[in-house]
C-alpha cells in the first residue's frame, strides 16, 4: 500500500549546570545542559524515534543503546544520519518534520533559524518542510528539556 506514513518522537532529559548544550544539532551558549550517554540532544532523539516509528523499525534506545560504548559522548547529528539511511533501505523518504521543545532554559527562539538549518542538513528536506517551535513549562520543572516530533514519511 503506497499511503504515507506518520511517526511520533518523544524525549525528556535532565538539566544540569556545566557541560555542552547540543539543541537539534546547535550548541547553545547555556549554563544548563542535558544530561546522557550520548551528547544528549533531546531534538535529535525525538527526531529519530519519530522516523523510526514511521518507518515501523526498532526505536532509538534499541538500535543505539546506552550500553554500546560506541555511542558513548556522540554525536546525535551520527544516528539521524543511521536513520535516514534505515528508511532510504526500505525505499522510504521523509516529507516532513514539525518539532515542540519545551524547556525553560535555554531560550530556543534564538536559535530556532539554525536548528531548521541543521535539521535540513541532516535530513535533506527544504527548511519549510520543517518546523521547530520552542514551549515554556510555565512555572513546570526548569531543569528539564522535553522534546516532541511528528515526522512523515512516503515511499519513495
Ligand atoms: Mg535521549
């Protein structure tokens, strides 16, 4: 059946003072960072479990598991990448990407213009085809960052 196909991401991660703040590819000048055995990029996670999920493959934490030494501090930009080539083997492609992160530090909307440029990079699609818009918690947990993605895939 040739219908498109949707996938939802999800990630949460701690925020602790000190260390790089990687935000769907782009290092934020920021006090806090997120925590994890990757570089903790909370975007690209929910980003790769959102084509994933579409594609009907492992999620994230099976396919890169935080007990693989080989993921330890990498780059998140290196299972975006794994993931684009996943769905190019099923004859897959992605048509879009809308992204929510929700944290109160650090602000996104600086750097919003950039992460729609990283996240192109990575994925090839036109920046309109793209969207990423930072949330408040309102008065919720600051030392939190969580990020949603919706993703859409066709055969291609
Ligand atoms: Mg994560």
């Amino acid at each position: 059946m040739n219908a498109p196909r949707i996938g939802l991401g999800y990630d949460c991660h701690r925020l602790e003072v000190g260390g790089d703040c990687y935000i769907g590819g782009v290092l934020f000048d920021s006090e806090l960072a997120p925590v994890g055995h990757s570089d903790a990029d909370v975007l690209l996670h929910a980003v790769c479990d959102a084509i994933l999920g579409a594609a009907g493959l492992e999620d994230l934490g099976t396919t890169f598991s935080d007990n693989d030494e080989r993921w330890r501090d990498c780059s998140s930009s290196v299972f975006v990448e794994h993931c684009m080539a996943k769905i190019s083997k099923k004859s897959l492609g992605l048509v879009s990407l809308d992204c929510v992160l929700i944290c109160d530090n650090p602000i996104i909307s600086p750097q919003r213009a950039a992460i729609r440029q990283r996240l192109s990079e990575l994925t090839q699609l036109e920046i309109d085809r793209i969207n990423v818009k930072g949330k408040t918690t309102e008065n919720g947990d600051a030392m939190r960052i969580t990020a949603q993605v919706v993703a859409l895939l066709i055969e291609s």
